[in-house]
C-alpha cells in the first residue's frame, strides 16, 4: 500500500388561512408527560458511552397546516429539524472536541428514557408503549409480547414516516408516476429503478415464500414480526386518517379532499415490504454489473493499441486489485475472489457498431410525450403550495447514478486510552427531508437495540447498538452481478432478428417473459404535469433482464443482466434479526455468524468492550472457471453460475470463510475502497489514491501514538470530512512537475502559490469560522474545482485519443467534487471523492517523474511521458481554470446564486415531503452516525 506524504425563501400567504386550515388540519396536540413509568430500560454495558445523529430530525411527517406554515413562517414541526444543528456544528467544532464535548454534537444513545426526559407516552394496544423523549423525540419502544414490540415499531414508524414509506413502497413497485405525479424526474427515476428490479405481483409474494421455506424457524418468525410490523403501520394509518393528522402530501397529490377527508391511504401489505427492501437494496446493497460499459472500453483500447497492448492498457485502468490500494483487512490476508483468468474462456464481446439499448418506455400518451403542464383549480389556501412536487418527488437519478458510501473507523482496544475498542462508524445514504433512516430503540422478548432503520423495512434495528455492543455497515459492491449474451432464436427455426424475443436456454428456443407496468397520471397541486401515461415493459430470460441487444460473431444476442440476489430482495431478514437479538450477538465470532445471513453487499463492523470484528456480507458467486467476470460472457452451460437455478436463482456460493473477515486487527477503515489483498474491485478507480486514503492516513497515526479516545477518532473522521482528496493526495505530484522549471507567468506563479498555500493548510474546503460562508484559501479551493476536469483531459486524451478516452470516462467519472459540477452524485449530496481519476493522475505523474510506482498505467501519457511537454500541458490547463471567473466555476442552482462556493458544496436535506430545511456546511461524511465505547460486556 502507497503510504501518504501529504497530509426558504418563505412564500407569504394570509396569516388567517394558514390558521383557518390548520384548526381543520392539524394534528393532535402534543401529549403531556403522564404519570407512568418511563419506558423500561435493560442492562445498558454502554454506560453512557454511545453516541449517534441523525439529520435533520427524527419528525418526518407534517400535516397539510404544517407545511403551510412552514411557507409562511419558516415554522417546522417538533423535532424534524433539531439535529441539523448539532451534526453541522461539528464542522466548527472538531479541532477542539473532548470526550465531554461529544454531547454537543451527538445525542446519548443510550437505552431508556429517564422519567424527567420523557415527552410522550403512547399505548397503541395493551403490550406495547411507545415512549418519545424531550430532546429528539425518538420512540423508544416496550413490548411485553413480541408481536407487541413489531407493532409498535410499525405503529412509531408510521407516526414518523409514513408519507416517506408509502412513497418507496410506490417506487419499489415501479409506480411512482401513478402515485406522485408524472414530473419528468418522477418518470425518469420509475424508469430506472423499473430496470433494474421489475416484479410481477406474484414475485413479491414467491419472495416471502422462499423464506418461509428456506430459513426455517427463524425465517418463519422474521415474516410474523414483519406482518405485526405491518398491522402497526395500518393501526396508524387508519387513526391518522380519521383524526385528520394524516401527512398533507396526500392532499397536495390529490389522494384524500382536504375538506371533505373523502380518500384513502392504501394498506400496506406483507409484499410492500418485499418492495421496499428492493429499493434499499438497490440503492446501497448491490454490487458489480457495467460488463457491456466496460466491453466497449476494452474494444476502443484494442482498436487503438492493437489486441495484446491494447487489452494492457485497459487492464491498468480496471485496477482489479491494485498493490497501493487502501485495504481494510490490512495484515495481508488474501481473499482471492473474481480474480482475471489467465485465459479467458467464454468472453462475448459485441461485434462494432451492434449495440443498442433495449428500449424500455413504450406507448406514451399525452405529458409523457408532449412535456405539457396544465393548472388545477384549488382553494386559494393552497397557492404558496403550488408546483411543490414539479421538478419530481426524487433525484431522477437516484438509482441510475453510482453509489458506494459510508465510512467506519475503528480502533483496537490495545491502541485506546480506556483499553476498549473505540468506533467511529456509519453510512452516508445521502440527505433527505424526512431521512430515509430513522431512529428507534426496540426493546422486546428476543429483541434488544438502539439505532437506524430504512423507513418501512423498520422490523429490526439495521444499524446500531445492543445491550453490550454495536455495529455498522458500509457499502462493499464486490462483483455478484454478471451479464450474459443470450443467443436468440426463432420458434419456426428460422433465422432470428435482433429484437427477437426468443432466447436460447440449453437447446431449447423458449419465449422472453415480458414484464410490464402501465402508469398513468393527472395533474396536482403539488404536480402540474398534464394528463399523460406510458406503460414500461422489461423482458426476462433465465439469464436475468435484459439490456441491451447486439451481434456477437455475426449472431444476434441479447445482453442480460442477472444480480445474485434478484428474486431475493427481503432473504437478509434474518441477518438482522439475528443482531438485534442478545441471545444470539455476544461476542465477535457471533456477529460474524449473523452478518453471513445478510446478502446485501455490505462491509459489516463490530465493536464491544474487548474487540473488534469485521465481515464482507454478500451472495458471492462461485463461477465457471475461466470466466471473466468484469466482461460479458456466453449463455451457455458452460460458463453458468455453477449449481444455477434459475427457477429462483440461486446458485453455489462462497463460504464464509472466503469472505474478507477479520477480529481485533490493530485498526479497521473502510470508505467504500478495497476489503483486501486478492479481493477483486468490481469497478474502475481502486487504485493509489482514494478517499479511503483519507481514513487510513489518520487512524494509521493516531495507532502509532497510542492511547485513542472517542473524540480522538471523531477527530480523524471529522477532518477527513472536509478535506479535498485531490489536494491532500495528487496535488504534491501535481506541484512537483510545474515547479520542474521557473514559472515565469505572475498569473499563474501566483495560482501555484495559493495553491501551495491551501496544501500546506491541510487542502480543507471549510468556513474560515462557524457561520462566515467563506472557505478559508477560496481562489485555490476554486482553481481546484476548474483544474481537475482541464487537467485530466491535458495529461490523457492526446495519449488515448478521443474514443477511448471518452469509453473509459463512461466506465469512471473523471471527479467527484462537492459541488458536483462534473461527478456522479448529485449537487448538495455530501458524498465526494469516491469516483475520479485521482490514482490515474497520481501514478501517472509518478512514473513521468521517475519515482517507484507498483502497478503503474501500461504506458506514460503526461506529455508522452516527457517531464517537460508534461509540464507544458498541465500548466497551460491551469492558466485556462485560473481564467474561469466562480461564476462558471459554480454556475448556481435553485437553491444558490452563481458563483456562491461555499452554497455550492452546501448539503441540504432533499425535501420528500412539503417542509423545507436551512442548508448546512459540506461535509463528506455519515448520514447516521455513533460513536461508540462500550465499557463493560455481559
């Protein structure tokens, strides 16, 4: 491994109407605290030492008079926005953060609520009480019975989320036009989620099915809670529609009459859940797939290079398993998985030119092809609300767009000031409002935790604390998704067409399985996209979905896409019954045991009062030999899954054992880079530098001097939040070759100054004090931003030439910043630097400038390898970015002003719902955070 060197606007409306409506609308007024016991608490082995946030707030649900006021006043409902503060403030306040000062920036996670603190008591039926305390109002369930318990989780999950549920469950079902309006970003993320995990209704119910059979005893309890989960869900559902609390987006999407309460809520159902573990598991639980993408780059590198160069070339930029890569299993432990072949067999690489999409969107009827808008009368009450839901409900590309986020920090109990392990830990699931995580403590027979939970999925705690230990997650997407190119056929035995839809399976010619959903909308207040519908239609084979459709030897194929955990979205069930229950967790070989049930692609971490552990979850697949996973491969016997069965696909897996895994090493980071030595990255751009990098340096050296603490390794976490990736761990290089001769330009001596300067300074993009708005270096931070896309393009496109500099720029965004002006994430996302061409511009400059590189690029392509024509042209780049005025640099948004820097980073909470959020300082950093020192054990 490379070791571093460096270091609202209010709309006004009438007071009157505002008020007139809400005293028809608002919910129910907040409940004293009674005089019954506080919620009661287990042993808690934490002893104060648990700490978590969760921005904004743990509220996500306001009535229709909620929101109005929020236009009119800026007012919020209680508690949906009281941990904003606390979680940006620690931008500010890290440098100077003690153990004691953690309180300011965190919530105490401990069990229980003590009896001055308790806000609200609720009893939805005899064996369960929900208890919410004064400081975030997080619901702290208490079952007698177990049914009890999931009841009341599902019952305190509605209260919290339910418009936000009902939403994913719609999403999940590929519905959401139907449900939110046919705002073109609604339809463009229907469209992709639709893609990757289309259901009939009869494969959400074959899903819980499958467990029911397959997971015994306890998969068989899973779906019981799930059900009393639901029935909680329902429970409230009904009260709040009748009382007429309900979340006022129902009214604003036109699904119940604001006067009349005329309308309904749709019941959730036991399948809403399978639904909605697809999205999550979509989302942040998936791994590899890009095979036809990564075809082509290989196919442009050998056209430019010839066969055997060629092929070089792109392998050195696949960095399967580069040696400089950050590892988390850093010991040397190899865990060989999806490794190259030596010689490839099956390969099915698409003929030039053949390839095309498959078309996905069919039938289009009015807005859907025409863009019209058209405006619905409405009481004048609702006008400031009007257009609320225009540009969509989601990111259109929340699905389309890459994702790979959280980060874990953990230290060994023998390296910490206490001599308990310490941990930093949690996943970045981007900003929401309300979050798509919400807290809970559960707290029932066989159940036993405290943290977060995807909202609608909330059986168990999915991430979070127990009696005497916590664990977390971050995003592994090691490779369990291949793509096959499925030879067509024709019935009659004729010669097929490429859009034939049928397929070859074992000699057979058997028909596609076409999957379709039919969408239709009208127009809303909240959503004023005309009348208009399209029915979106996927076809399925044996093979998986497919994708695309191309020659292949001169033979027409169909690519398909097939994800190991396809048909199995809700199998992880039981993993996470497992870690909520203290009969089962004790120790970290237990843990262990119970993450092995999770088939989400996930890094699991592990902390208790005397070690640390950590498990790579996921189907991982045992492949035909000779198979290259990171390309297309034939749909033939041979090169099958091995022990394929595509009735429900499953397959052999790996064992355990094989599985990157680990307990007690001195210290663990992940940042969604490499687990280990051997361990294949699924995609381009694991190389010498990633943002992992800005972990490992930190914890790496807090090790070396002994004695860590919790607010020490917050520290490290912190600072790596704020800190540049391109300017900590590629600008030294990048200084070294322009200051290879004299500059002799004043302009751009003077842009090499401030950039030297904002190196020297820690290469941070933060305030210069809490509040100011100004990054401390501003015109380097911006020069930055405009010399990274300009200088790649210098150092790589005369080498590689046009095509395959563009092919490899599909397989890798060339940045990532925060203001994600060129990057894949999103503007005000947060999530930064994981994506880019950080290590391609490190090694490369390392080798022009002669230094030792391991697993350098096959070839130089700074100014051809030149020292001096580098030069040249990375300083030429930077005279053209020294030239760009903020104005183009941060072009503004809706939300910021042209040439607002600091705006342009800013994190803000993605309004889901009608209430808005004040935006927050940058922070590369966990959504759900805790930090964790558990002083005793069991």
């Amino acid at each position: 491994m490379r070791r571093r060197t460096g270091k609202l606007t209010c709309t006004a409306i009438a007071t009157t109407a505002v008020l007139a409506l809400g005293a028809a609308l608002a919910g129910p007024l907040p409940q004293p605290a009674r005089a019954e016991p506080a919620a009661a608490a287990v042993t808690d082995y934490c002893r104060g030492q648990c700490s978590d946030i969760l921005p904004p707030g743990q509220n996500g649900n306001a009535t229709l008079a909620d929101i109005l006021a929020n236009k009119a006043f800026g007012t919020r409902p209680e508690h949906s926005a009281d941990q904003l503060g606390p979680y940006n403030n620690l931008v500010a306040g890290y440098p100077t953060l003690t153990d004691d000062k953690l309180s300011d920036f965190f919530n105490d996670s401990s069990f229980g609520v003590p009896a001055d603190q308790v806000a609200k008591v609720d009893k939805p039926r005899d064996d369960v009480t929900i208890t919410r305390d004064k400081k975030t109002g997080v619901p702290h369930i208490q079952g007698t019975t177990r049914e009890g318990t999931e009841f009341g989780a599902g019952y305190a999950a509605a209260q919290d989320r339910l418009w936000l549920m009902d939403l994913f469950r719609h999403v999940g079902r590929g519905e959401l036009t139907s449900f939110a309006g046919g705002a073109e970003a609604n339809q463009g993320l229907e469209q992709s989620f639709f893609g990757q995990a289309p259901y009939k209704e009869e494969d959400y119910q074959a899903q819980i099915d499958y467990i029911l059979a397959s997971q015994g005893e306890r998969g068989r309890q899973a779906l019981a809670d799930a059900q009393a989960y639901v029935d909680g869900i329902n429970a409230y559902r009904k009260k709040a529609k009748d009382g007429r609390y309900f979340p006022g987006e129902y009214v604003l999407t036109g699904k119940i009459d604001a006067i009349t309460n005329a309308g309904e809520i749709e019941p959730f159902k036991l399948t809403d859940l399978i639904a909605l573990a697809s999205v999550v598991g979509a989302l942040f639980g998936n791994g590899g797939g890009g095979e036809v993408e990564s075809a082509l780059s290989l196919l442009a590198a050998q056209r430019k290079y010839g066969l055997a160069e060629g092929t070089e070339v792109w392998e050195s930029f696949r960095e399967r398993d580069d040696p400089e890569a950050a590892l988390t299993v850093h010991d040397g432990t190899t865990f060989p998985y999806a490794a190259k072949p030596a010689d490839a067999k099956g390969t099915a690489l698409p003929d030039p030119g053949s390839l095309t999409p498959e078309q996905l969107v069919h039938d289009k009827t009015g807005s859907a092809k025409t863009g019209a808008t058209k405006r619905v009368r409405a009481p004048k009450k609702l006008e400031p609300l009007r257009g609320l839901y225009d540009d969509g409900v989601l990111p259109r590309d929340l699905f389309s767009r890459k994702h790979g986020m959280s980060n874990a920090l953990l230290v060994s109990g023998k390296h910490t000031a206490g001599g308990h392990p310490v941990a930093v830990f949690g996943p970045q699931t981007g900003y929401f409002a309300p979050q798509l995580l919400m807290l809970q403590e559960l707290q029932g027979p066989g159940i036993s935790a405290r943290g977060a939970s995807f909202a609608g999925v909330g059986m168990y705690v999915q991430l979070g604390r127990g009696q005497d230990y916590a664990w977390s997650a971050t995003t592994s997407a090691q490779d369990v998704t291949d793509t096959f190119a499925v030879e067509l056929c024709s019935p009659d035995g004729s010669a097929p067409a490429k859009d034939s839809t049928y397929y070859r399976y074992h000699g057979s010619c058997l028909p596609m399985e076409k999957i379709e959903r039919r969408n239709a909308w009208k127009p809303t207040v909240a959503d004023s996209t005309a009348e208009g519908s399209y029915r979106l239609q996927v076809y399925r084979t044996k093979y998986g979905l497919v994708t695309h459709r191309a020659t292949v030897g001169g033979k027409p194929v169909a690519y398909t896409l097939l994800r190991a955990s396809y048909r199995h979205e809700a199998d992880s069930i039981v993993g996470f019954q497992m870690l909520n229950d203290p009969g089962y967790v004790k120790d970290a070989k237990s843990f262990q045991s119970a993450a092995q049930h999770i088939n989400y692609t996930f890094n699991w971490f592990y902390a208790d009062s005397r070690q640390t552990a950590y498990y790579n979850s996921g189907l991982n697949l045992v492949r035909a030999a000779d198979v290259d996973p990171s390309l297309p491969v034939k749909a033939e016997p041979a090169y099958e899954w091995r022990d394929f069965d595509p009735t429900v696909n499953t397959a052999a897996y790996a064992p355990p054992a094989q599985h990157p895994r680990s307990v007690d090493q001195d210290y663990y980071v992940s940042w969604n880079n490499r687990q280990a030595k051997g361990y294949t990255a699924a995609g381009f751009g694991n190389g010498s530098v990633h943002r992992g990098n800005l972990l490992d340096d930190r914890v790496r050296a807090l090790v070396e001097k002994g004695g860590v603490t919790r607010a020490a390794l917050t520290r490290a976490m912190a600072e790596a939040a704020v800190t540049d990736l391109r300017g900590e761990d590629v600008l030294p290089e990048l200084l070294k070759v322009v200051r290879s001769a004299p500059i002799t330009d004043p302009r751009t001596a003077k842009a090499v100054q401030q950039l030297e300067s904002w190196q020297a300074a820690g290469a941070q993009r933060r305030e210069t004090s809490a509040g100011s708005h100004t990054y401390g270096h501003p015109d380097a931070v911006r020069i930055m931003d405009a010399w990274w896309p300009l200088l790649v393009e210098a150092e790589f496109k005369p080498q590689l030439g046009g095509e395959l500099y563009d092919a490899l720029r599909a397989n890798l965004t060339v940045d990532e910043a925060p203001s994600a002006g060129h990057g894949p994430t999103g503007s005000h996302a947060g999530s930064s630097f994981q994506y880019g061409w950080w290590s391609y511009v490190d090694k490369d400059l390392r080798a022009v400038l002669g230094e030792d590189v391991k697993g350098p690029l096959a070839r130089e392509y700074c100014g051809g390898g030149d020292l001096s024509a580098c030069r040249d042209a990375l300083l030429t780049s930077l005279q053209q970015a020294v030239a760009k005025p903020a104005t183009e640099v941060y072009p503004g948004d809706a939300n910021c002003a042209a040439g607002d820097q600091w705006c342009a980073d800013a994190l803000i909470q993605r309004p889901l719902g009608g209430i808005t959020h004040d935006k927050a300082h940058w922070q590369n950093r966990p959504t759900f955070q805790q930090v964790v020192e558990f002083p005793a054990h069991r």
